[in-house]
C-alpha cells in the first residue's frame, strides 16, 4: 500500500501541487482530482500524459493512477479580447497569416475557402493583402469589379462569387498592371471599406489573407473586426519558423490575444509522380512540428510541394477543385482539422457571435444558437 504523504512530497517535486485539488490513496490505487492551465483539450491530454509518465517513473506498475483532469473556471479563462464591431451574418471570422512572404498564403487561403465551401459552408474570403493582392488571379476573376446594390438604405459593394466563394479583393479596384502606393492609413481606410461596406450576407466563415509580417494592416483588422482565431502559414525552413514566432507572439500578446488555431506547413515534402512512395524533405524536415510542439499549438495539416497546386492557382482554379485527387484530400483533411480545433475554442473562449460550431459531423456544418 502506497502512502499518501509520498505521494503528496512527489507532487511537490514535479511541481503540479498547486493543481491537485484532491488526493485519495486506496491500496495501490491513487486517485488525483487537477484543474488545468488552460481548457485545451491538447493541454490537459499533455498534462495527463505528463502525469502517467512521471508516476510510472517513480513508482512502477505497481501504482495505478487514476486521474481526472477538469478544465479551470470560467473567470480564470482569458477572455478573448474582442475589440471590433460584430459584422452582421457572419458566424466566424479566421484570420491566415504568415511570419514572411513567399510561404503560399494566397494558395492556402484560396484552397482552404473552396474546401470549406465544398463542404457545405458559407464562406466569403477577403484579400488583405493591399499591397500584393493575389486572389482575384486565384480565383479567376481578374478585370471584374463589384457591383453596387442597396441594402438597408446602404449602397454597398457586391462580392465577386466564384466556386461558391464569396471574394473581395483591392486588386479589383486597382488593376492588374498598377501599383498601390498607399501610406498605412489610407490602405486601412481601404480595408475597413471591403469589410463593412460589402454585401456579404449569411456566412459561416469569412477568411482574411493577410499580408505577410506584422504590420498596419494586421493591427487594422484586429481593431476592425471580432477575430474568431489565427491560422499560421510557414514553410520548414529555420529562417521562415522564426519569422512564424513572431507572428503567433504578436496574437498571443496580452492587448491582442486572438487564440491560435494552428498552424499549415505548406512545401512540406515532395513527392515525385513517378515515385508516389517516396518523400524529399527539400525544405527541412519537420521544422513546423517541432515548433508547434514547442509553442502548445496543433498541426493542421503538410501541404506537399506538388505542380499541380502553382499550376492551378496560375490559371485560376485552386487545387483543391481536383475531385479524387490527392491533394483535394489532404486539404479535406486540413479543413476538418482547423474546424475541431475551431469547434474547441468555441466550446472554451467566450463565442465572437451569437451563433458557434459546436459539432461536426462528416462535411456537413451544423450550427447552434447560443
């Protein structure tokens, strides 16, 4: 029979006293009550892990733990500090972003709005790149404008809709061929427009590709807009994973604090047509994993580096159209991945609407209202 004061000394040691709120020693059996960190489910599945780790390692197979890991109050949760207007009709709001350029952000975006929509959502998808706007090429819809409609009393600006997404981009305003030579207020200015002055109806999900670092235009949208969560965007290389760090402190800091759904490692492997069993780490191997391992946050989903993706955002048509194929799966299963995460931010944060996911069930949306 094991002693409980043992086990209390033990607890001690492995500094998680404070968390134990109740110990009860039966026989070879010990039963530990803890209240978490964080209502994670990743964090308790981690602290748990911990537990059965370390017990096994100082007592042996003998001792048999018997935990219960609770989530912690409400008012010790922080709150999720919502300093936008709620846009009417959208349900959630996904901030894409990314620590540098030239990671696949746009293709990203544009692959995982049409997966959504293909799964029954409602999704609208806004450019925020003013200076760099890539969508409209994506999407193919270049040299089209939006059209006016009234709604409300209000003239406001019509999305361009294509394979079911809803798109706003200042590359329909600007041109092709122009540059967009704005100072940060007049590009915020701009922004604030396509968000609040656009018919964008019902949606469940309102993706916003952001440009790359940690500018004018990120500080605008966060002030602008209730942001449901970030989605991070790197590639394996050490250079870009130091840049992602950035950009995940800059939604983890206390005057932001936008809950970090997780992060996308695009041109994680390739894989030749020729050697469909074969995987080269060109970028590095596992660098996002490790960083997403380090920094508490899941992994979405390893895009490979594969043709067919630079090709098909070239010509207008995102990858993930490709039924049957691969890489329509992997971004399947990407979707699937940010929306239980998604799913366990809504069930643990305060709701940024009325109406939250709660449940999913296959590719069909349901929702529930508060």
């Amino acid at each position: 029979m094991i002693d409980k004061k043992k086990v209390q000394n033990f607890l001690k040691e492995i500094e998680v006293d404070d968390l134990v709120k109740n110990i009860q020693v039966m026989g070879d059996d010990v039963y530990i009550d803890m209240q978490a960190h964080s209502p994670a489910m990743h964090e308790k599945k981690k602290l748990e892990a911990a537990m059965k780790q370390a017990f096994l390692s100082e007592f042996g197979e003998s001792v048999q733990l018997k935990l219960k890991i609770e989530s912690p109050p409400q008012s010790e949760v922080q709150m999720n500090q919502i300093k936008g207007k709620q846009i009417p009709g959208i349900k959630n709001i996904i901030a894409i972003a990314s620590g540098k350029g030239g990671v696949g952000k746009s293709t990203i975006s544009s692959n995982m709005a049409v997966t959504l929509a293909k799964m029954g959502f409602k999704v609208g998808l806004l450019d925020a790149d003013i200076y760099g706007p890539s969508i409209p090429t994506m999407f193919d819809t270049e040299g089209q404008r939006p059209i006016s409609v009234e709604e409300n009393g209000r003239q406001l600006m019509k999305p361009i809709e294509n394979y079911g997404v809803k798109v706003l981009s200042i590359g329909y305003f600007s041109g092709a061929n122009h540059a967009v030579v704005w100072r940060g207020p007049m590009a915020a200015k701009a922004l604030n427009q396509m968000i609040r002055d656009a018919a964008w109806g019902e949606l469940d999900f309102l993706l916003i590709d952001l440009p790359p670092g940690t500018g004018d235009i990120h500080l605008s949208i966060i002030q602008e807009v209730p942001v449901t969560g970030a989605v991070i965007v790197s590639t394996p290389q050490h250079v870009a994973l130091a840049d992602v760090k950035k950009g995940i402190a800059m939604f983890k800091m206390e005057s932001i604090n936008i809950p970090v759904l997780g992060l996308i490692e695009n041109m994680s492997y390739f894989t030749p047509e020729e050697l469909p069993d074969h995987k080269y780490y060109i970028f590095g191997k596992q660098g996002a994993q490790f960083l997403a391992e380090t920094l508490n946050i899941p992994i979405l989903g390893e895009i490979p580096l594969i043709q067919s993706i630079r090709e098909a955002g070239d010509v207008g048509r995102p990858a993930s159209l490709q039924e049957g194929s691969k890489i329509a799966e992997i971004y399947h299963e990407t979707a699937k991945k940010m929306l239980e995460s998604l799913i366990e931010r809504n069930e643990n944060l305060p709701p940024t609407e009325a109406v939250k996911i709660t449940t999913m069930s296959g590719c069909s949306p349901k929702n529930k209202t508060k």
